[in-house]
C-alpha cells in the first residue's frame, strides 16, 4: 500500500519564477493538505482541498494556489517567488475513516536562490 | 503570541533518563491533539494521540489538561533511537496547528 508520495524531492528556482509541487496521497484518502516548514520551525498550514475545492486556508498569500484532481492527488504552485519561500513542502492526506490523523508524505525541499 | 507553544530545547540526556516535554496551546476550540516526531531532514510521523485521561504507548505517555490547555509527554528509560524533534500538535477542523518543535538528542 504506497503511502504519500510527492515530486519533485529537491528543487532549486530564483526570485521571481514560478513552481509547481505535485503530491499523491496514499490510497483511500480523499483529502489533501499542504505545510510549509521552514529550517527550525514546525510545519505551517497552507491549505485543504477535498472534492477538488479549497475548503480551508492558512495564512498565506495568494501566490500560493493549489488544485485537486479527480483522481485525489494535488498541485501546489507558488508564483513570484522570494527568498523566504525555501523551505520544505510537505503534503499530507486523509480519509473520512482517519478524521485527524494525516500521513505525510517526505516532502520537497525548495531553495529559491 | 503562537498558537502552539513548546520549549525548542535542544535536549541533551544520556541513554535511559527520563524526559519530560511541554505544550500549551491557546485555541480553546482546539478539538485533538497529538505529538508527532520528526526525524532530520524527514517527514513528520504520528507518535501518539493525546487524550484527558492519559493514554501510555510502552515507553511513552501523554497527558492533556485541556482546562490549561496544556499538553505533556513523558519518554521513560531512553534510547539513542529516540533522538528527534518532537512536535506538539493541536487540530481543529482536520487542520494541524504546529508547535516549533522540541530536538532531543540522547547520549550513549
């Protein structure tokens, strides 16, 4: 049974350019969510899609949008980019049998040079 | 003022001390709670859920006091295996609220 898996593992971009992070969620999961965790800190909410929606969302600019697919697997893209958008991205998935326990996937580790 | 509050250590014990971490949290419409751990450079993993009656996994216990909002776990006789952050986290509405994370480290 795959877990959550994400792609690309390690990406390095510069200011101003755009990136898109992709991320499966393990199999029987419908819910999708995004953290960004930042070196030294806990992960940080971006946001939720279920049913191909946005249901929910941190506290984060609108350069950073997400997408769900039919199929449950996610996008998230981060347009503009900063320096401060280096960290590393994780998803994590769930399912209406696992309410608030959310299986991480290894994440993505962006710099933006 | 963050939402989840727990002491960022480092932690430095030897090999079978005991240790005790910390959490308070201020949403008082937070609705469950976990530690979760997170090996360097890995992805966070649930360790345990955190109920008001105290629940115990082998080596490990936690206890939540939700009337201060306070949260607990305590790591019995410690392996080297058990070095890692250990992140505090408060959930409402399938949403994980973070605490920046306490690096244990335990010494042979």
């Amino acid at each position: 049974d795959a877990g959550v898996t994400q792609s690309p593992t390690h990406l390095i971009k510069t200011r101003g350019q755009q990136v898109t992070l992709r991320c499966s969620p393990k199999s029987g999961h419908d819910t999708v969510s995004w953290y960004q965790q930042a070196l030294g800190q806990g992960p940080q909410f971006i946001f939720q899609y279920y049913e191909e929606e946005e249901r929910q969302r941190g506290n984060f600019p609108d350069r950073f949008s997400g997408h769900q697919f039919p199929n449950y697997s996610s996008e998230l893209n981060v347009n503009a980019l900063l320096l401060g958008d280096s960290a590393l991205y994780l998803c994590a998935s769930n399912g209406r049998a696992s309410y608030n326990e959310q299986f991480f996937g290894p994440g993505t580790r962006l710099t933006v040079l | 003022r963050k939402e989840v509050e727990q002491d960022p250590g480092p932690f430095n014990v030897p090999e079978g001390a005991t240790v005790a971490f910390n959490c308070t949290y201020s949403n008082s419409a937070s609705q469950s709670f976990f530690w979760y751990r997170q090996d360097c450079r890995k992805e966070p993993k649930l360790l345990m859920s955190v109920y008001s009656s105290g629940n115990e996994d082998g080596r490990f216990t936690a206890q939540l006091n939700r009337a201060s909002q306070y949260i607990s776990l305590l790591i019995r006789d410690s392996k080297l295996s058990d070095s890692a952050t250990y992140l505090c986290v408060v959930s409402r509405a399938q949403k994980l609220v973070f605490g920046q994370g306490t690096r244990l480290t335990i010494n042979p």
